[in-house]
C-alpha cells in the first residue's frame, strides 16, 4: 500500500472539527503534501486549505483524494459517491479510514477499476501478511508504548521524526493506524489485523535498513488496557524496539472506556513493557517520557515533567509545549 | 455458532492418520457424538468408528458432517464437493476446520441455502465479537497457558472438564481452536479473529455463569511465543481466569518455528503469567503444572514432575500418564 501524494483533503459534510480531526493531523503534519481541501453543503471543518474542485485538484496535480472525515451513521451518502466518482474519473486514486469500505460500493469500484485508479481503505488490511519471524533486523527502531489509548504515541513519534529530519538524520515514522497511514503514505491499520499475524505485520512495515537508519514506530493501546492489549503486546514484539518512549496522560480518571480499571503507575508500566520488549530485542531500553499535559496549567505542567524527570532519570517533556529534542538527544 | 451433533467424521483422502489428526481429537474426546467415519479412495487414516455411507449417516441421525482432515494443496476437491452436497441433500450440516472456506464454494452455499442447512468454517469467525469490556463475570474459570505452542493446553483443559464431570462438579471446555470447536460443539479460532477483539471474543464464549460452575479455557501458544503473544495475552485478559494451569514440553530445543528462541524458565512463564492475568482478576493463581512427557522414558518423568512439583510447590503431572485429578484438588 502506497498513497501518492500530493493530497485533496476531502472533508464532505463534517457537521464540526471533530468529525474532520483525520483530515486536520494530515494538514498538520504534511502541509507540503496538501494541495487544498473539498468541502461540501453543511460542512463545518475548515483546515484553511484554499478550497478546490475536484476539477481543480486535478488540474493542481493532486495524486490522491483522501476521505479523513467520519461519515454520518456508517453509510457513503450519495453525494459523497458522486463527487469521488468524479476524482476517479479525473484520474486520482481515492483513499479513505472509513469503518465501511469504499470498495463496498459498486460504483466506485467499477469506476476506479475503468480508469485504473486505486481505492484505499486503510482501516482495513490489503495485505496478506506473514507470521513474525522474530529474526532480528538492521536498522534502529523507536516503539512509543503508554499507560492508555490516546494518550500521544502518534504525535510523539511524529515529532521525533521531524526532529531526526532536522538534524539531518535518516528516519522514517512508520504508521500503524489510520490517520498515521495518510501522513505516512503506507502503514497498516494494526487492530484490524487478524490476530495471528499482529508481530508480522509489524515486522513487514518497519523492515530492514541501513545502519543509521531510524523507523519512529506508531504505538497502539497499553499492556494495560483490558480490551485491546494484545494487540499492543503484538506490536512490542514485532518492532524488536531498541528504544521506547513511554506516552502518558496524567489527569485520566480511569483507563480509556473501562471506569473500573485505573492507569497504571509509570514504573509498573515501563517494566511490563521492556520485560515484553526484551523477548525480541534484549537491548531495549526507556530512552524518555512524553507527558501531554494539555489540561494542566504551565506550572503545573512544569512541576509535573520536573518530578517525572528525576523519579524515573530520564527525560520528561510534553511534546508539544517542549519538543522532543531532549529524547532524541539520548538516541546520538 | 452451535454445531449440532451426533457427528459423521469426513476422513476424505487423507494420506496418513496425522492429516486427520483433528478427526481423531473428537473421536477421542467426544466418542458418544461420533458415530461414524467416511473415508474415500486413498484414505489411509482410520478412526475405527463405522464407515458409513451419507444415507447410512442420515438414517443413524447424523446431524452434521464434520471435515477433520486437510485437504491437499489447500483445494476442495470435486469429490469432495460432490460427497458433501449429498450430505447436505440428506439433510446433514457440515462443518470445516480448513484453511479455504466451505462457504466460498457456490454450489456448496446453493445446496445449503436451498436445504436450510448451515456450513460452519469453524477457522474462520463467524460472529462479530464486542470490544472487551474487562467487566468481573460470575462463574469461575481456569485458564491453561503455556511455554510454548503445542504443549498440551487443549488435552489438559479436556482432561480438566471429564475429571470435574466425573466427580459431578458443574464444568464446560471453551474452545479457542479448531479441534477444540468441534469438540465443545461452538467456541472460537481465537488466532483468526480480528487484533482488537480477541479479548472480546474470549468475553463472549466464556460468558457469567452460575457461582459454581467452571469454565475450562483451551489456550493458545504463549506470552513467550514472538509470533504469537499477543493472542495469547489478549485470551488471558478476556479469561478473567480465577485459576492458571501451565502446560509445558520439557524435550522441546526450541519456540516452535522460532530456531533463535529458547524455552522460557517456568518460573518466568509463571509470573509473566501472574502479571498479566491480575489486570483483569487479582485473584488469579497457579493450581499447577501440566506436563507433556511423551518423549521421556518413565523413570526421567517421574523425577522431572517431582523435581518441578517441589521447586514451585504445585502439583505437578503428566495428564496423559498420571490424569489431572490432583490439579482439579486444587480447585476444591
């Protein structure tokens, strides 16, 4: 799976922001791949893209049209099919993270199919993948692991990527959900992975490299979190990690839509996570904490990151007040 | 998904007994169910069940043909074909353990459609499972878990359950693979469901129960499995077992299939084990420890158990020399 850029962000009706928040981490973390946006009667998203046709889009050069909105009650209204329809027919593939497939639909596959253009459905695997060989590989790999669910994996590992790039290191962020597989261009959705083959799906997304190169690895779920942590323990194993980055959000009341079950202490959940990790790669070490604290004050935030920092000797930041320069030093 | 029985075993063509090694396990299992056996030109395996043709089956009232066999270079051969739609004709359902689907050979899905029988793929999941939701059910459930894969976790559950039916105790196997389904009659492929439920579905077959009544859950591979794991730590979570056997092969060189991978130390299976399950229940513990010694002389088994049962203070045993009523003790 590789989605050409550049892109035509696809916003259709989005009743407001949330429902376009897919669309908006593109347009943040790849402005340069983001030609405009296409916005429909009744949408209330705005990414501050010039607005284009789909006629324009083409003419612009765009490669992709990308569908990073939820639809209203799981259905591809007929609008929406008619518009990309025409994307298809201007000879842009079209790739979407809807829960039902664009491929579902017939005309959009007989129209893609006509002028041999592609339908991406990234929540859903186009790949047969192997079981994980658990063969150690070349290259250097960063794995973000946290207490929770969306608690900043992807922005953490996004930001040290661009942070590598800066610095003129040789890196790649390698997506493992939705929204990190349009700002990749590839990756793969790794909880819709049958089980079996989680690690190898892993392994074939972040695969052998030159010596000095870095894969950022998009982390998912928690050890911890009673619903989905198989699919994070599958992810440890798969990256072989050399180095994790521990994500956390400190004023969660309760893990993610379970009340009953409460975070786990930082230490608890850096030792499950590197006794894990130490199966596949026995030199996997923390390497730093990224801490979001978007709902504690500044100096709250301070003291908080201060007293992490030297609990654990190891550098706390918040990713988007601080950077994470301070992690990326501990990597030279 | 509730396969119905009396049974007719399917053996096909297959060249020796280990291909139709699942048809073996529920006759073995389930000898009141299997009535009979149909076996092809070139059949080399033999359950010492009576052959019996599709009209003898029906008379005998078969419910469902069972295919416990693979069948050669993964394709559903014409003969087959042909032999299971007069099964259907007759009235009989028919259930699959193969890596193809049933179900995706048309006249097979015509034949059944038309009949009102049902094809069960049981490799391939069939229901939509509910995200986990980590909620203490009542019942009481014991989980076997392993060193390794195939170390004996569906034959010590089974044992399991025949020894607390014995004594009257109110007990039911839960399946997670494909034998094991045919055995109980439902459960799950737990390694084919898709990453995000496979906690949930662990939740859905081994539902709350009445205070005195167990649940014998088959396990799959091990935390220690690099390709594996993360199934298994997923089927742990949605256990919620109150009680851990650990199944272990002491001959083994290595992790199935992983040649760079040893065996990890009991003691290490054990709390990595104990770790994992207290997420979910706190109360979980080891009752003991089930031991494949097939490839041991008596003597050397012998004082393996005795060794292992007084370095960890468990009962420990071979089920298939020694049976598993002293684990069961445990559970008093």
């Amino acid at each position: 799976m590789d989605i050409q850029h550049p892109y035509l962000m696809f916003l259709g009706d989005a009743p407001d922001r949330l429902a376009a928040k897919t669309a908006q981490g593109v347009a943040d973390w790849r402005p340069e791949w983001c030609l405009g946006q296409f916005r429909m009667e009744g949408c209330n998203a705005d990414l501050q893209l010039p607005d284009m046709t789909m006629e324009e889009a083409a003419a612009a050069g765009v490669k992709t049209v990308i569908v990073g909105v939820a639809n209203r009650g799981g259905v591809i209204s007929k609008p929406w099919i008619a518009v990309l329809e025409r994307a298809l027919e201007l000879g842009m593939d079209v790739a979407a993270g809807l829960h039902n497939r664009l491929s579902d639909v017939a005309v959009l596959r007989e129209v893609a199919a006509h002028h041999g253009r592609t339908l991406f459905d990234v929540r859903h695997p186009q790949e047969d993948y192997a079981v994980a060989s658990g063969k150690k590989r070349s290259g250097k790999r960063v794995l973000a692991v946290g207490t929770d669910c969306s608690v900043g994996k992807m922005y953490t590992t996004l930001a040290m990527e661009k942070e590598m790039r800066t610095r003129g290191w040789n890196a790649d962020f390698r997506a493992t959900g939705q929204t990190g597989i349009f700002i990749a261009g590839s990756g793969v959705s790794i909880d819709a992975v049958v089980a079996d083959f989680i690690s190898g799906a892993v392994e074939a997304i972040s695969p052998e490299n030159s010596d000095d190169h870095w894969d950022l690895i998009e982390g998912q779920g928690s050890l911890f979190h009673a619903s989905f942590a198989g699919v994070s323990l599958g992810l440890l194993h798969g990256a072989q990690a050399d180095a994790l980055v521990l994500c956390h959000e400190p004023t969660r009341p309760h893990m993610r839509g379970l009340p009953d079950y409460k975070l786990p202490s930082l230490e608890d959940c850096m030792s499950a996570n590197l006794a894990a990790a130490h199966l596949t790669n026995p030199d996997a070490r923390f390497v730093g904490v990224a801490v979001n604290t978007f709902h504690m004050s500044p100096e709250d935030a301070g003291s908080y990151l201060q007293e992490v920092e030297s609990r654990l000797g190891l550098p706390a930041v918040d990713p988007v007040r601080n950077g994470v320069g301070r992690i990326v030093d501990q990597l030279n």
